[in-house]
C-alpha cells in the first residue's frame, strides 16, 4: 500500500510532453522559442521545469510575455513578442546633441524593446549629464506603439541648471596656500565667467586626477611623505551647488642624501652611470628627477645590450636630519615580452601618433620604467585630457598585454594681442593654432597682424617625427611690412622663408636645432632728405644664412611657467648665396623659481645679449640689430641705440652689440576673489645697444647713442587667467629719457581653445 500511494502521488506532480507547440509568435521561429524551454519532449517535468522555461525566455529579452500551460499531452508556450524599435528620438536636449546621447545608450533602432534595457539607458542619460555639470537632469521615457509590433522610443529631458562647485577647500595644508593648491588641479570655483568654462563643474573622474595632480605637486618639491586622507564632493540639492573638501597630511619637506649607482651587470662599472643621475645630495627631493633617472639609466643599461635590466631605486630617510639617501640598483630583470600594445580611446588622433611616442615595440623587452617615460611624453602632448597605461597577462607566463586608454581634448587654439605704443599707435594680432593637424601630430599655425603702419603675415609649420624618426622638421613663410611714419622714414618690407630640423641630444631638455633661411628686404618710399645710409640700402637685398641654435629647457609649464631653466645659444651665418655676409650669435636665457610658495609669489630673471659682425662684405643698417619697446618696455619700437641727426627724424640705425634684462616678480592681487583669476607683476626692464659698423659711421650725418648707453624702464603688469586663456596688459615708463623715449606702452594678450 505504500509504494501505492507514492506512485500515485508521482503522477499527480509530474507529466510528460509529447510535444512543445508555440503560439502567438509572427517574427521568431518555433525552434527559436523552443531552444529556450527547458523542458524537452519525452522528458517529465513539473511546475518548477514550467517556472525555470518561464525564466528563461523572459532572460532573452524577446519577449513581452510568457504563458507555459499543459494541454492535453502536449505543453503549449503562448508568447508575446517585445516590439521591435521603429524609431528613437530625444526632446529637450540642447546642451548634449542626439548623436552623443545615442553613443551613450544601448537600445537602438531595429533592435528589440525591453523594458530593462530602457531603464538602462535612463541610467546612462543621467550619467552623462552629471559628467556634463547637470545633477538635476531628469529623463522620461515615452514608447509609441505603431503598427506591426513595431514603436518609437522617446526620451524626454529636462536638462535643469548646471551644478557648479562653490567652493574648493583644503585642509591640513601649511606650506602652499589653498590658492597655490587651487592652481594645481584643474577643478575650478565657480566665478562670474562660469558659463564660459566648463572645469568648475563636479566631475568624480576629474578630481581623481587632481588627486594624482596633488600628490606630484607636493612629491616634487620635497614633501616625500605627503598623503590625501579624504576627498569629499559635498551636493547641497537646495542651491545646486558642490563643496569639494580634500584633507592632507604634508609631511616634512626632505633633501637629497647621499646618492649611489649599484650595478650587478656583468661589464657594467658603477661609476660609468653616475652622469645619468639627476639627483644630487643637498638638493631638495625631486620624484621627477627620480623617475627621469630611473629612464635615463635604464635606456643607457639597454644600449649596453642589457635589454631586461632593470633599475630600482632605494630611499632610506632620516627622520631626525629630513634627507632621504638614494641607491639605484639595477640588475637582470625576469624575460618578459611585449605580446601586444592596444590603443584605445584616441576617435581622432592616428594610432601610430600614439605609437611612436613608446621606446618600445611588440616583441621588445618588457619594461614599466619605460611605459612610464611613454606615459609622460604622450600627457606632455597636450592632446589627451588623461592618459592611462596598464598591463596585463599575456597568452603566456612570459607573455605582457599592454593597454594605452587616452581621452582626447580639443588642440586647436585662437589667440590674439593688441597694443598701443606712441609712435605706431594702436597695434594688433590674431592666430590660429592646431597642435594635432589631422590627428597626425603635427603643429600648424597662421597669424595676421596689423596697425597703421604694421601689416605682418606669418604661417608655421612642424612635424615633429621625420621619416618617423624622432626628428622634428619646421617649415616657416612670411612677409612683415612696415610703412614710414614718425620713427621710421622709409618702408620696410620683408619676405622670407625658411626650414630646420630639431633633434634631441638628451633626452626632452636639451635640443639642436639646423636651420636654413632665405629672406628678401625692400627698403623703399624714402623721405626727400633721406640720409646717404638710407639712399645705399634703398632697393632689394637677398639674404641667404644657415644657421644652428642649441636649446635646453627645464620649465615645468612653458606657458605659464613657476620653476625652471630656458636657455638658448644660437649662431646665423649669412653669406650661402645672396647679398649679405655676416655672424650673427646671440644669447637668452630665463630663470624661473617660487619665491614664497605659499603665496603664490614667483619670481624671473631673464637676460639676452648679441653681437654681429660683417665677413668680407660691409654690413647695411637691416644686418644689424634693433631694440626698443618689444625689448626694453617703456620705449618706441627702434628707440634705442645709434641714430643718424642728419635731419629732423633722427634716423634709427641699428648696433652691433645689445643686451638686456629683466628682474620681474608675479604675484596674487591682495583682496580679489581667486575665482577673477587676477594677479599681478612688477618689474624693471635694463639694457643698451650700441656700436655700429665703420663703412655706415663714415656714410651717416651726426651720429648720436654710439657708444654704451645704459636704458633702464619700470613697469607693472595685470595679468588675468582667463577662460580664453592667459591676458597680460603691461604699463612701462622709462627711468631715464631720449628723444626715442615714449611715456608708456602696454599690450593685451590671449587665447582659446576650440
């Protein structure tokens, strides 16, 4: 009786399906539906087989319901199918347009209508107007039904206000100023020119990177123990607006200590690599220096056939003194290779852009010092807005896939000038600048410029991988007009053309450039008393120079510069053909450096001198140099040096011999909101130019300012970080007077991106 019992109860819970019919479906195939039953023919099966079936083809997404019931010795699958989407559409979208909203979703058109799927791509809606500055977006979305079991999706937005960031506060911090500190990260306050930028909106990703921003910031001026304890973006809902508080611990700021090269290379002395070292003892602690280090000897390890050496650096601090002892170990490091190198991200910029900037291919050593050195180069393009490179495991143990992930940023920029000088009055330019021409890297450039008597016209040109080797090439053209009026009695007009080629000698600081330039100058429309200097140069003069320039630069920003060294020698011999025959050698150099970083106050040196002298043929007063207020503020154009006093114009003549130099210290205005991005500078402008060749002594009048004359200039300087760009107005007067003297000059400068 009671295996009777159990029997019966089996059959009451359990069936058999002769066969699976499907109904109600127009566009997929019974087998299609079928594949997703788990209940198969033949097989029993109860209700909890009917609820796993049920699961199943509801997971597919195909489907709008799901109806599973035993009919007789049949089991019957009723389905209604999802529609399919005939049509998706955005309404009330202005600050992100319909194909950015459809690269962030996934519902698309002709692909199946889920109800999941939708929800998801809300989701995704809202995230990109938060990335976008808008946290109180919101989105509806609407389903059309149409006929054929087909719909239009709509989603309807309402953007709302952008969500600002009021306030960026620090805490913890002693040595730099929360306006230092500000400078640093690119997150901005929101300020009275918000709706011209786009940095002072809450973004996660963003204040992530200002985080690593941070940690370099302080790492590189000696704080080697400086963390971020907490970053907190604070949402006030009422006002719309987020308070970002990052808290740190500085540290102690520490020095170099005793430095030292270890090598465990066969045939590879110490001491051969000291020079490679950029870390001395006694100076501040550097992790720039470190890691450039840490590239340089690596490199050098390679090139002696070590291509898996490996450097590692040793820091042992004193806490007590506040130095940090270095040792870099290098050593044969474990056979790694490359297996592949994918980029990703770059929609504009050309892969091998990318590429070319790696020391190291497929098939090459693996070495993460050498990624790193890959990874600077490409942020110092100022192409990507963030550049990220990983590696993972390969198909084998000695195998290493590595991942470039780049995000781009606009590289074109619109700047311009305007000035105001006494003799030539209102003065000004405007340039168009691409630093990444077609996604392939190369730099373009094209200014006009112009006043009453100015009209210049200027076109530039770099690749900066010739022959894909690194190897800049620079094409230039240009014609630069300038008409008689008070200062000048006659027109100048020169055209002229040129290339050269750049190439580095070490690293990314020290440069030789080779250059060859071909240049025509038209001196005409002379004054009917013109001098017998001016009558021998009127007509058309060809000069043809080559010439070489070396160039080393340590400045951590060349636009708006705080620490650093831009030195730069060059030499021009004319005489390859042409009219002209001289050399020509010039100096210039400036010196950057944080005199009180906590308020921001920097301070610059910056000196230039030349000397120029004919070979065979005499020098015309066009072969020699002019200064004046582009130099030495506070003065007309051409206003210092030699003058012919044959007439009342006061000719300028030009000299053989110049310098000058200018002490400048920049600093924060007192009292004026950070968000106005206002800071001034005071400064004094020095130098002379004097000499003259003898054949054009002998030919001119009554010479005046030959020998040594010494001008000084005083001045200040507005400048403003605009979202354009940088602006600067500087207002000069000269301390000491001559008839070429004006009584101030200033000029107005900026730009941006697009």
């Amino acid at each position: 009786m009671p295996g009777g019992v159990g029997n019966l109860v089996v059959s009451a819970e359990a069936a058999v399906a002769n066969a699976i019919v499907v109904r109600c479906n127009t566009r997929i195939e019974d087998e299609t539906v079928r594949s997703y039953v788990t209940i198969k023919p033949g097989r029993a099966y109860g209700p909890a087989d009917i609820d796993e079936s049920i699961k199943a083809l509801f997971a597919t997404g195909l489907f709008a319901d799901v109806d599973v019931a035993r009919q007789g010795a049949n089991l019957v699958v009723t389905v209604k199918e999802n529609p399919i989407i005939s049509r998706i559409s955005f309404e009330g979208n202005k600050k992100l347009t319909d194909e950015a909203l459809k690269g962030v979703i996934q519902s698309n058109s002709r692909s199946v209508l889920t109800r999941a799927r939708i929800q998801s791509d809300v989701q995704r809606i809202l995230e990109a107007y938060r990335r976008s500055g808008r946290f109180r977006a919101t989105v509806d979305p609407k389903i059309i039904d149409r006929k054929d079991n087909r719909a239009d999706l709509v989603f309807e937005i309402k953007e709302g206000t952008k969500t600002g960031v009021e306030r960026i506060t620090f805490i913890g911090n002693k040595n730099f100023s929360d306006g230092r500190l500000r400078d640093v990260i690119r997150t901005r306050q929101s300020g009275f020119l918000s709706w011209l930028r786009t940095t002072d909106i809450y973004d996660p990703d963003r204040l992530n990177a200002d985080k690593e921003l941070l940690r370099r910031f302080y790492y590189k001026h000696g704080y080697a123990d400086f963390r971020i304890v907490s970053a907190v973006a604070d949402l006030d809902r009422e006002q719309n607006v987020f308070y970002v508080t990052l808290t740190v611990e500085e540290g102690d700021e520490y020095i170099f200590g005793d430095v030292d090269v270890v090598s465990s290379l066969q045939g590879v002395n110490s001491d051969s690599l000291k020079s490679y070292v950029r870390t001395h003892p006694g100076d501040t602690y550097n992790s720039e220096d470190v890691e450039k280090t840490l590239e340089d000897l690596t490199v050098e390890a390679a090139n002696r056939g070590y291509a898996f050496a490996q450097v590692r650096p040793r820091g042992d601090r004193n806490y007590e003194n506040h130095t940090i002892s270095l040792t870099y170990n290098i050593e044969e490091g474990p056979r790694v290779y490359i297996e592949r190198i994918n980029i990703r991200g770059n929609d504009r910029t050309r892969e091998y852009v990318i590429r070319r900037e790696f020391d190291i291919a497929e098939g090459d050593a693996y070495n993460r010092v050498l990624l790193d050195k890959a990874e600077r180069r490409l942020k110092n393009l100022q192409y990507f807005k963030d550049v990220k490179i990983t590696s993972e495991r390969g198909s084998a143990p000695d195998r290493v896939i590595v991942n470039a992930d780049v995000e781009e940023q606009s590289t074109g920029e619109v700047s311009f000038g305007i000035g105001y000088s006494t003799s030539d009055g209102v003065i000004g330019d405007i340039s168009l600048t691409e630093k990444n021409f077609l996604g392939r890297g190369q730099y373009v450039r094209v200014a006009v410029g112009g006043g009453t008597d100015t009209h210049t016209y200027d076109f530039n040109f770099t690749e900066p991988y010739f022959l894909g080797r690194r190897i800049s090439l620079y094409l230039e053209a240009y014609q630069h007009v300038y008409e008689d009026n008070s200062v000048r009695d006659y027109t100048q007009r020169q055209t002229g053309a040129g290339f050269g080629f750049g190439l580095p000698l070490r690293g990314d600081e020290l440069k030789l450039n080779l250059f060859y330039k071909i240049y025509e100058t038209k001196i005409s429309d002379l004054a009917d008393d013109a001098s017998q200097v001016l009558l021998d140069a009127e007509g058309n003069r060809l000069t043809s120079l080559v010439g070489y320039s070396l160039v080393y630069n340590t400045l951590d920003d060349n636009n708006n510069p705080r620490d650093g060294i831009y030195a730069k020698f060059q030499q021009e011999f004319a005489g390859v053909g042409g009219d002209a025959e001289y050399l020509q050698t010039t100096v210039e150099g400036r010196y950057y450096r944080e005199l009180v970083p906590d308020w921001g106050l920097v301070g610059m040196l910056k000196g230039s001198a030349g000397d120029v002298v004919g070979i065979g043929k005499r020098l015309q007063f066009t072969d020699q140099f002019f200064i004046g207020g582009e130099t030495i503020r506070g003065f007309e154009n051409s206003g210092i040096g030699p003058r012919d006093m044959a007439n009342d114009d006061d000719e300028a003549l030009g000299g053989t011999y110049y310098f000058a130099a200018t002490a400048e210290a920049q600093f924060p205005f007192p009292g004026i909101p950070e968000e106005f991005g206002l800071s001034g500078a005071i400064f004094t402008d020095v130098g002379s130019l004097w000499g003259i060749d003898s054949d054009l002594k002998d030919k001119a009048g009554e010479l005046a300012s030959e020998d040594f004359d010494l001008r000084v200039s005083v001045g200040f300087g507005i400048l403003w970080k605009s979202p354009f760009g940088p602006l600067r107005a500087d207002f000069a007067v000269p301390v000491m007077k001559n008839d070429a003297d004006q009584t101030q000059v200033f000029r107005i400068g900026g730009g941006t991106r697009f």
